[in-house]
C-alpha cells in the first residue's frame, strides 16, 4: 500500500521594494508568484497544496517587516492556516538579520517550515543554517549599500541646489526642480522672522500670525511648532556662528561667557566694549541664536528660556537693574541655555538630556517618559533617520504610549532631533 502523504498547506509570498513596474499586467510580484506555484504543484506527491489567498507586497523595502501583505501572512500563520511559506529568494521575506529572525521564531513556534525556490539549504543542519545567515547578511548589505548611494545621491543634488522632492519651505515654490521665491508668501516669511525679533516670542508670534489670517499653503493654521521649524530652516536663515572673538581663536562669545562669566566682555572688541547698550544687545543676539538653535532639542525647556531672556531684556530697558546686576542675571541664563537643563531640578531615574527633553515634553510625567525613552531604545535601527520605514517603526513605538496625533507628531520631532536616539 502507497504511504499516505499529510496535506502541507503552502502561502506563497511574494515582494518588491519599488512601485516602479507594479502597474505592468505580467510584473515581478506575478513572476515571483509563478515559480513559487510551479514550485508548489512539482511536490504534490509530498502533499503540498496552494493556499489560494494572495500575500503581496509591492513597493515596501524588506527592512521592515511593518508589510500589509506579510502581516496577515503571520496572522494565517498564528492561526494555524498554513504549513510551508514558499517565497522566491529568502531576501524577499526579509533584508533584515534581526528581522529574519523574529520571523523564524514564529515560524518555529506553529510548526511552520519555509522554502526559497531558487535556493537549495536545509536548516536542520549546521551547514544549512550558516548558508541562510550568509545569504541574508548579503541581502542586509545590498539593501544598506544601496541605501547609502541614495543618500548621498540625494546630498550631492542638493549641494547643487537641485530640489530632490518633498513640500517646498513656505515662501517657495519649485519650478524645474529649483527652489524659486514665491513673492506673495515671502512677504510674510520676511514680516515672521521681523516679528520673532521685536516680540522674541514663538507664542505671542503665532498668536499674532493667527490674527493676520496667514496660512499653511494647504490652509492649516501655523502653530509654535511650525514657526521653529521655519527659523530653523535653512532655506531662509543665513545665520552666522557664534561671534568668534580675536583675543581668543576659535572661541565663541558663548563659550566665553560660560567659562568666564561677566569677564567675558572684557574680550569683544573696543568699538563694542564701550557701549553697555551695544554689549547687552550683542550677548543677547548671541543667545537668541542659541536658544532657536537648540530648541528642536527641547521647546518646552527653551521656550522657557526664550521667555526668561525676553523678561531680562525687558528690565534693561526699563533700567529696573543695573549694568552688573543684568550681567550677572544674563550670564546665569546663557549658562543655563548652553548647557540645557540642570540635572538637580529633574527626578534622578532622568539621567539623560533625551529623558529630561521628553520629560520636559510630556508635561512632566516621569513614568511616561521613561516608558517612551525605553520603547524607542527597543525599536530604532542603525541609520533610522531619513529612512521611512525606519521611521515608521519608532513613531509606531511612540504611538503606543502617545495616542494624541497632535502630541505624538511633537514627541516624534522631538525624539528624531536628540543626538542619542
């Protein structure tokens, strides 16, 4: 009697990280699917027969396993709907050596065994499984090579000034991929960055930008956020570093006031140094510049700041201080600016300028905070800026934690910009 084969219900899964083609009647995703079937119909003697729901995914890089088409894969999988995955090479279910091996694990889990149809391996063996981390640490290469020679694609066109895509800064508009001044929306990028100066408030400037009617090009409001974002730009802003002074090369008025206190002045040139009015104006266009520059870091802390120096400057020229007692107070503060928060004000489980910027974001909840500095320590891949799916899965580590749309686009600005993350 003819040994009776078990029925092995097989999902073929099919991948391709560009859309480019996917519109095509025969494309890669229908050649992909071909073989695995003709793969799947050469074992029926084994028992194998195809599951007839589709798994696909076109246009999604294997970097990420965030895949509609393989996420209810992995729910037919958790469910016990299928026994073999055919793929048609292995970097099609994944690019990612750490991704695989989530991967592996559920499969490992419900009895699920995987084929590539135009790769001969078999896992159980030593030799086998050293052929699959080979062959995925190539496609985890590939990938990260090919990433690389976008970006720096990316950075040389720009460096040309050729406009490589996205929405263009307010006051712009593109036009044969360069950047060209829109006339109408410049006026009032001009009367912004006038504003900030003479009111030095991001509030108080959006509130009165809200007043004026002044609009998004897609008629949103233009918030506090917004208005950093703007500042910061560089398409707008030609800011100069830090006044160098030539009593000491290479060292900025900044630096020199942290180190030096109200000594510092005694360093600006002589043409400064005799006006009291031209010294306090100059320290304090230095930390102005300070503080919009390193309040994508944390703006709720120099927001703070921001409104402390308006107050100070305030009081000088209501001459309610005198000339030391508004150095000693403007030194204090640009000590504070430049080295951010002080850790003996924060609770001491915030033991990092990323912890206490969330911290400072979050309205001052510890716990969530730490939660949040945890999940995304947990999540983010090497290079993850600048990659969207990268991206992608630290923003869904955030989302877990913030469910606000509003606040988690705040705290993810906010984590992209911190050095340690």
């Amino acid at each position: 009697m003819a040994d009776i084969k078990l029925k092995r219900r097989c999902a073929v899964y099919t991948r391709k990280s560009s859309e480019e083609g996917l519109e095509q009647e025969f494309n890669s995703l229908h050649a992909q699917r071909e073989a695995c079937e003709a793969y799947i119909a050469s074992q029926r003697s084994e028992g194998w027969v195809l599951v007839r729901d589709q798994y696909d995914d076109g246009g999604i890089s294997g970097g990420t396993l965030d895949r509609p088409g393989l996420q209810r894969l992995m729910t037919d999988i958790e469910d016990g709907l299928v026994d073999v995955v055919v793929v048609y090479k292995i970097d099609r279910l994944s690019r990612s050596l750490a991704d695989f091996a989530k991967l592996v694990e559920v499969f490992d889990r419900n009895g699920v065994t995987f084929v590539s149809v135009t790769q001969s391996f078999n896992t159980t063996t030593s030799m086998g499984r050293l052929t699959l981390n080979i062959l995925l640490s190539f496609a985890q290469f590939e990938r990260e090579v090919t990433a690389e020679r976008i970006r720096d694609k990316i950075a040389a066109s720009r460096r040309k000034g050729i406009w490589m895509g996205g929405v263009p800064p307010y006051g712009y508009r593109v036009e044969n991929r360069k950047l060209v001044i829109d006339d109408e929306r410049a006026g009032h990028v001009r009367w912004i960055f006038a504003g900030f100066l003479e009111i030095g408030s991001a509030t108080e400037l959006a509130r009165e930008v809200d007043r004026r009617g002044i609009r998004t090009p897609m008629g949103n409001r233009i918030d506090k956020k917004y208005l950093y974002r703007m500042l910061n730009n560089r398409a707008y802003i030609r800011a100069e570093e830090s006044e160098v002074i030539s009593a000491f090369d290479d060292v900025s008025l900044i630096q020199l006031i942290v180190e030096r206190g109200a000594d510092a002045v005694n360093a600006l040139p002589q043409g400064i140094r005799q006006s009291k009015e031209a010294v306090a104006e100059t320290i304090e266009n230095n930390v102005r510049k300070l503080i919009i520059d390193e309040t994508p870091i944390n703006p709720k802390y120099y927001e703070k700041m921001s409104e402390l120096l308006d107050a100070l400057i305030e009081q000088r020229k209501r001459e309610a201080l005198s000339y030391q007692e508004y150095l000693a107070q403007i030194v204090e503060l640009t000590k504070k600016a430049q080295g951010a928060e002080t850790t003996a004000s924060y609770p001491a489980e915030l033991n990092s300028k990323a912890k206490r910027a969330l911290f400072d974001n979050l309205d001052g909840d510890e716990a969530l905070a730490l939660a949040i500095d945890e999940e995304i320590r947990l999540t983010k891949k090497d290079s993850w800026r600048g990659n969207k799916f990268k991206e992608k899965e630290v923003r869904n580590a955030i989302k877990k934690h913030v469910a606000d749309p509003g606040q988690l686009d705040v705290i993810f600005e906010l984590v992209w910009n911190q050095d340690e993350y």
